[in-house]
C-alpha cells in the first residue's frame, strides 16, 4: 500500500465570508493561473503524470488573513 502523507484538517479555518470571496477571486482571475510544480532531484518540474494542479501566488488583500487564521492557530 502506498504511504500517505499526514494532513490536518481544520473545519470552519475562514469564515463563509471570506471563503466566498476568496472564491469569487479564484474565479475572476483564472486566466491568471498558471500549472504547478514539483521540487525533485534539486530542481524544480512539472511533474503531469503524479500531479494535476494549478497555482496563483497572488493572493491581493486575502493573504494578511489567511496568514493571521494560520498563526492563530
């Protein structure tokens, strides 16, 4: 059996509200997204046949929240 990796769940970490907006923003900017990547061997790669994914590192007004819930707990 393949070895997971550990992962915490936090229920309710941001609010409906910001949830939403956060979403609504996703949505609007995604044209913006671009794929993700994979650190492997030193080096950074996209990796298509292990991960599927999108990323946007601009998080606007949204990132001093996100980052207070996290610090919070």
């Amino acid at each position: 059996m393949a070895k997971l990796f550990p992962f915490l769940q936090i229920h309710d970490f941001l609010s409906d509200k910001l949830s939403k907006e956060i979403l609504d923003y996703a949505e609007a900017r995604q044209a913006d997204f671009s794929p993700s990547t994979t650190s492997s061997g030193g080096g950074m790669a996209m990796v298509t046949n292990q991960r599927i994914s999108m990323t946007l590192k601009d998080l606007a007004e949204f990132g001093p929240a996100i980052r207070e819930n996290i610090l919070a707990i």
